[in-house]
C-alpha cells in the first residue's frame, strides 16, 4: 500500500479548528474575569479571543488564496470553572505552548513538502507566538505575584497595555478583511 502524502491544506485547516477553540477558550477565561469584577483581565482575554479569531481567519485566506478547500470546523465547548485567577491564565500558557508547537510542526510539513509559499506564510505566526509565550508567562508571573490583591494586576495590565498594541503591518491577510 501506498503511504499518502502528507498535505499541508489539511494540517492548517486542522489548525484554523485549534485557532478557533483558542478563541472560545479565551471567551470562557474573559467570562471569568469579568464574573470576578476584573475587568481588565476580562478585556485583555477578550481581545486574545478576537485575535486567536483572526489568526484563523488569516490561514482560512491563505488557503483560499493559494486555491486549497478551506473547511470552517465545529469545536467544542471550551473548559471552564478557574479554581483561581492564576489558573486560567496558567492555562492560557500551557495553550499558546501548545499552539506553537503545532505552528513549528506546520513549518516542518511545508518544508517537508516544499510547499515554499506555505513556509513563508507561517514565518509570521511563529514570530507571533514567541510574542504570544512572553506575554502569557509575565501576565502568570504578575498574577502569582498579586495573587492576594488582583487590582494589582489590573493596574499593571492597564499601565503597561498589555494586548493592546493595536494592529501589525506585516500581518497576513484576514479573510473576509476587505
């Protein structure tokens, strides 16, 4: 028998489905904080949520601009109920953890495959998630730290911006981005 080859549209579109439930994840860790009177917690995972959406949607463009089936997933429900507000963002680490160790396993199969555009492509989101570890491991070093006063963390969150640095010129296209 003849082994199949492996194909890169279907290892993204496996990950748009990973984006989207980081997505998901992320509204359950915002609900969180916003149910404990955090609100800037809330809003920083809110905005992660949106982003996670958008990295998605980015793959979804490259495959339609590269003439590859997209294929939007279902996912499922996301895990909830924080036993504190330094497990969720605990979590949220172990996630983006998770996530970079399948982008570098998506730029492994390109160049694999030679799929020379598909290794381009994925250059970025390997950058962002250097960005993406960074950012969760200070945010879960300040939560540890201020574990016993919170408004700690949401006066840091607020001084040092964090998650919103506003739009990255070098990103790919979104779809449905006009």
């Amino acid at each position: 028998m003849a082994k199949k080859k492996k194909s890169f549209a279907d290892a993204l579109n496996a990950q748009i489905a990973n984006e989207f439930a980081a997505s998901q994840s992320y509204v359950a860790m915002a609900v969180y904080y916003d149910s404990e009177t955090l609100p800037r917690l809330a809003a920083f995972f809110y905005r992660q949520a949106l982003e996670e959406r958008e990295h998605a949607m980015m793959m979804t463009q490259f495959l339609l601009d590269t003439g590859s089936e997209a294929r939007i997933p279902g996912v499922k429900a996301p895990e909830a109920g924080f036993t504190d507000a330094a497990d969720a963002v605990r979590r949220a680490l172990a996630q983006e953890e998770k996530v970079s160790d399948d982008i570098f396993a998506l730029v492994h199969l390109a160049r694999e495959v030679g799929d020379y555009r598909a290794e381009q492509f994925m250059q970025w989101f390997v950058k962002e998630q250097v960005e993406e570890v960074s950012l969760m491991g200070d945010l879960l070093k300040a939560v540890e730290r201020s574990k016993d006063n919170l408004m700690l963390v949401e006066e840091y969150i607020s001084r040092e911006g964090l998650g919103a640095e506003g739009a990255d010129p070098t990103s790919p296209p979104v779809a449905g981005g006009g």
